[in-house]
C-alpha cells in the first residue's frame, strides 16, 4: 500500500540526487532509504530513479510521479496544520492585480486581526482566479470582465457551479505617471494609443490587451499596441508607471483618487462603462460572515468614492 514515508523518501532522495544525502536529512539510514524507494516502485510498477555511481536522477516515469508526490505532500501538510490551527476561521479572496484592493485587504486585517481568523490574499488573471475558485483554494474572486467577453465568462463559470456578481460598470482607463507624454491630457483617443508603449499583465482570454489592440489595428497601416514589458506584479507596475513613460491599459473600480497621487488614470473615448466590475463565488453558496463584512468594504469604497 501506497504510503506518505515512501512518497516523502522519494522526493527528497529527487532533490538531492542521492540516497545517502537524502538518508542525512530524514535522519536515517542510507538502506533503509534505498529500501524504501524500491518498495515504493514496485508498488508503482515502475522504476523511479537511473542509478550511477555519482547518485541518482529521476527517470521519465520519476519526473513524472515526483510532480504528483509534491502535491500530495503539500495537502499532507496543510492537512496537518489544519488539525493544530482548529476552531480557527479562514477567510480568503483572489483578485485582478490592484494596489487599492490590497491596501483594502490590509485595513480589513488590521480590523479582524484579534478575531481568531486566519487570511489569504492572492493575484492573478481571471482563468488562474476561476481555478481557484474551481479548487477551493478561495472564497471569493474580485474580476474585471470585458462586456465583449461577458457570455463566454459567464459559461465558464456555469461548467464550474460558480457565479458572477457585478458591483459595478467601469470604464478601460490608461493609468500614466509623469514621465508619460499624456500625462497632462484628460482623455484620449483610440488612435493615440499606437504612439504609446505599455506595461501590462499577463495575458488570458479575459485580459483586456487585445480589445485595444484590435481597434488600433483595424485602422488602417496600423499595427498592434507596442507592449514593452509583461508582468504578474502590481508592485512592479506601480514603479514603472512612476519613473518611466510606460502606460497601462486596465479597470478601474473606485471613484477616488488613485493612492499614488504621482500616477494618473485617464479615459479612453469610446470604452466609458465598457468593463464588469465584480466576484465570483460558489452558486447558491453564501459567503462567510468575513466575506459579507469584506464586500462591505468593498461596496463603501464604490458607493462612496473613498
């Protein structure tokens, strides 16, 4: 029978290319380590490692079983710290990369941070926020959507038993600091956007780099936006746009001042309430009482332009 000690032998024997390493740091010995592993393979069925005398490599096969025993090993662990850290709350939210959220999600841990909750906060583009969603990993998903792309979301989410909530209708705005040369401008047209260079996230199917891009090109001798650099980092973002000419194409979902007051949003003519502001979460599931209480915040900030 397949057990933990046999998957845990395995990978770190993996990482350290060699047995008797690996018998060192699992306080052991180095046969029974060899032991072990062959047991483990000839529950598999297969042979895990190519042997030399200079140590061991994973083999096709290894590669292979090495990625899923991480995994497994990881959700032994997080079993594990669940069973020390019960009676605790856990309350947990992905987002589209935003300074303003996470300087929210801050003040909303400041708030509850005596209340026995335990707190997650994670970034990414729309599909990796869905897989999390999809995975259990969060509770809840702030997203910008592209009212182009709304119906083929929305599937997406129905295959998942997940639903949308939008809070609001925004407009596609380019955020600039300034060195930008538009700095000082209070709108800008489609056709400007080819004489600029951007920084923007990385690209999925809800991402808005390609609707512009579409319209700047569809004029003629045009070509597509010029995008310089291509990041996951809001924190790098912000710097950028501070100290370089570099724009960004995105969302905006609060009526405020940005919190960098050195960093602008202007608005793209056209692309006025162009974009769904909102979450995601389980269908017909409500949220948690530190959901509830954290779209709360969420929703002064919208209502009230904070």
């Amino acid at each position: 029978m397949l057990n933990i000690n046999q998957l845990q032998y395995f990978v770190v024997s993996a990482e350290h290319g060699s047995l008797s390493k690996a018998a060192e740091v699992l306080y052991t010995s180095q046969p029974h380590v060899s032991k072990t592993i062959k047991s483990l393979e000839s529950y598999l069925g297969m042979e895990l490692f190519e042997r030399t005398p200079r140590g061991v490599t994973l083999s096709k096969d290894g590669e292979r079983i090495y990625a899923y025993a991480k995994n497994i090993l990881k959700n032994a662990e997080l079993i594990n710290h669940s069973k020390k850290n019960k009676g605790e709350s856990l309350f947990s939210i992905a987002t589209n990369p935003s300074s303003k959220m996470s300087e929210l999600f801050s003040k909303f841990y400041n708030d509850k941070k005596y209340e026995n909750i335990k707190f997650k906060y994670i970034e990414g583009g729309v599909e990796n926020i869905i897989k999390a969603l999809d995975n259990k990993e969060v509770q809840m998903g702030f997203v910008f959507v592209p009212e182009n792309k709304i119906n083929a979301f929305k599937q997406l989410l129905e295959r998942r038993n997940l639903e949308f909530i939008i809070l609001a209708k925004t407009d596609i705005i380019l955020s600039v600091g300034p060195n930008s040369p538009i700095y000082n401008l209070e709108y800008v047209e489609v056709n400007q956007l080819k004489e600029l260079k951007f920084i923007q996230l990385e690209e999925d199917y809800f991402t808005l780099n390609d609707i512009l891009s579409s319209s700047v090109s569809s004029e003629k001798n045009q070509t597509y936006l010029d995008y310089q650099i291509i990041t996951n980092s809001d924190h790098a973002m912000v710097k950028l746009l501070k100290f370089s000419e570099l724009c960004n194409v995105g969302g905006c979902w609060f009526k405020g001042a940005y919190n960098d007051n050195e960093i602008k949003m202007i608005p793209i003519k056209g692309y006025e309430n162009y974009l769904d502001f909102g979450y995601i979460k389980t269908k017909n599931k409500r949220l948690n009482t530190q959901g509830e209480e954290f779209l709360q915040y969420v929703m002064n900030i919208i209502d009230e332009g904070i």
